[in-house]
C-alpha cells in the first residue's frame, strides 16, 4: 500500500466513524449535466469520441488527441429561467504532443439571492421585512487531469483528481475528494472507449453551523435540524462504441459521420432507466455528428442525440418509455470553435411525456498556437 492509497484510507474511516454515512443516488448531480455543447449536443455520448480540452469531462484520456500547444474551453449556461447559472472552464496543455497532456478544470452550479426569511416574523408576531437577507447556495469542483498514449497504437489512459466544495450560505459546508479513470482505444474508423467516474468513490464530508438562534426557530416551525453527515458517490462505468463513416473525401472538402451509442452502468441501487436492476442499472444514449469541411482548418457541424430513458405511465395507465432528444450545431474557424446545443440539462424528466426543462448551452473553444510537429 503507498502512500496515497494509505492517506485515502485514512481519510475514508475518520470520515465513517465521525459522520453518519449516506449513499446518495443524486449525489454531487451538478457533475453529471455534461459540458460543452458539442458534448450536450449528442446527449453526452462522447466518451468514445471526445478528443479536445472538453473530453477532461467526458473521457481524459482523449486529451491526447490535441494537436495544439494549449487548448481553452469555457461554457456559461442559466436554468430555471436563469436562477440557476452554470459556469464552466478547462485548460489542456500537451506537454509531449500526442503522448502526454495535464489539464485543469473549474465547474460552478450556483443559485444566488435565496431569500432568508428565519427572522422574517419576530418574537411578537409582526412581520419585520428589514429581517430578510440574502444567501447563496453553490457547488464548486476543482479537477485536475493527466493523460498519456500507451504503447499500443491507438491506445490512451487517462485520469482526474476532483476536489468538491459545496456551500449553503452560512448554514453548511462540504468537502470532498475523488478519482476518475477513462481508457480509450481507435483502430483505423473504429473508436472504444472506458470511462469510470467516482472510480475510488467520491466522499463528501458535510459540516453543518446553525447559529443558536437559527436552531431555535426551525424547531419552533417544526423542522428537523440537518446533522453533520458524509455522503457516498458510488462509481459510474461507461462504456462506449462509434464508428466514423468518410461519406466524401477529395482534396478540396471533406463529409463525415459519427454516430455514438455509450452504456451507463450505476452501482448505487435500482434507477428508473432502460435496464433497472440492484444494485447495478444500465442506462443508454446516443449521439450523432455529420461534419463537412469545405477547406482547411474550417468545419461546419450538426448534431443529435437522446437520453435520459426512462419508464413513465401515460394517462391510459400504459406503461412506456420516454426519452428527452438533444440537438446541435458547430462551427470552427481555424483557432476558434463556436457549438451550440438544444439539450435537457436535467437528469429526471419532469412529466410522463418526457418534457423536460430545456436549455440552449453556447460553449466555445480556443486552440493557442501553430500545430505542433509530432
């Protein structure tokens, strides 16, 4: 056992015995909207195929597959009619082109301006509005990522290290730290890929600090009082599977084809998704990609996808599946890529038709420097 398998051993049974322990199905959830609207697009169907600064999400070992000297990625997206904002940014930097990559990622999911109204009515029963004040609630992830090739042609690994904050105002705090793994392999059009997140498991320690007083008036209006706990965020294991079909290849342009089909294995218990079974379910998503090139360094894209299976009884008391579809489209222009996705960025549909709550996602690109020479 070295040293950081030791340390990680450590921190997992101090955590046990001082927290009460809790695995959650929707754990850190905000990790698993997607980023990137290349990715959103095809219904996050990438882990075969990511091959920029955004597979540091979907699969790092695809980082090995950029051809520049630095790579940056950024993302801003808002839900709920903009109460909820999504921020994203990556960096990729090749630090032996086409072998070796380090990359660092940032994700912000925050709600702003949540009305705290504990002191809203005083100890008389008048109503004192000058008493509201104002909180945020926000989950941060820090990653760092590495990749490198493998011997064998076509084949890369790659792995990050997540570090989770997690803030409710004043009233709680979480910490917590996990890994991922990803493997992909090419053979000629064919593309594999491996992806396992939460491979060690992601521990997220809450602490929680109600004032005196704040504990006073939620047990006067009934309410439980949250304790210190740790929550558990059992591994995700995808497997994926594309082709890339050449359907025009001449010397002036270029059309192809990329279809995508990822299987999701959970480990956290039986979930309404295509296969559901305990303790493992399997879901299912697909993407597709035609790009036309008309010239050098210049790419026109369209996407598709579905996800997000799930079982749902219609008015007839029919039981069926619903699916939530994703659409896209793309542009890169020698050092810039503009994408845009059409895309349910929630995990759970939200009526038996599958209707979900449907937002557009503009994520860009930036490729720094010439091409290296390999």
């Amino acid at each position: 056992m070295n040293r950081t398998t030791r340390l990680l051993f450590v921190f997992m049974v101090i955590s046990t015995s001082a927290f009460s322990q809790v695995v959650r199905k929707y754990s850190n959830d905000f990790l698993e909207i997607g980023v990137g609207a290349r990715g959103l697009g095809m219904s996050n169907a990438q882990v075969a195929t990511a091959d920029d600064v955004y597979a540091s999400y979907y699969n790092p070992a695809g980082l090995v597959n950029i051809p520049n000297t630095f790579q940056l990625g950024f993302m801003h997206n808002e839900y709920f009619a903009g109460i909820a904002k999504y921020d994203y940014l990556t960096v990729a930097i090749p630090v032996t082109p086409k072998k070796r990559v380090i990359g660092f990622s940032f994700y912000r999911f925050g709600i702003d301006d949540i009305p705290n109204t504990l002191f809203l009515i005083q100890p008389d029963g008048s109503i004192n509005y000058n008493n509201i004040t104002s909180f945020s609630s926000a989950d941060y992830a820090f990653m760092f990522h590495y990749a490198q090739t493998l011997p064998i042609p076509g084949l890369s690994i790659g792995g990050s290290a997540k570090i989770i904050y997690r803030q409710v105002g004043s009233f709680a705090k979480a910490y917590g730290f996990g890994l991922d793994a990803g493997l992909q392999y090419q053979v000629k059009n064919w593309h594999v890929g491996l992806m396992a997140q939460d491979v060690s498991s992601t521990f997220d320690a809450w602490y929680m600090s109600f004032t005196d007083a704040e504990k006073q008036i939620l047990l006067q209006t009934n309410n439980q009082l949250p304790s210190n706990s740790l929550e558990v965020t059992t591994p995700l294991i995808t497997l994926a599977g594309a082709y890339e079909g050449v359907i025009i290849k001449s010397a002036k342009n270029r059309l192809s084809l990329l279809p995508e089909i990822d299987l999701g294995f959970t480990t956290d218990g039986q979930r309404n998704v295509l296969l559901s079974a305990k303790p493992i379910s399997m879901d299912l998503r697909g993407g597709l990609e035609l790009k036309y090139s008309p010239a050098k360094d210049i790419d026109l894209v369209l996407r598709g996808g579905f996800g997000n299976l799930q079982r749902a009884t219609n008015e007839l008391g029919k039981e069926t599946f619903i699916v939530s579809p994703s659409i896209g489209a793309g542009i890169h222009i020698k050092i810039v890529s503009i994408d845009y996705a059409l895309t349910n960025l929630t995990t759970i549909s939200t009526s038996s038709d599958g209707a979900g709550l449907y937002s557009n996602v503009i994520s860009v690109r930036v490729d720094i420097n010439k091409k290296q020479k390999e």
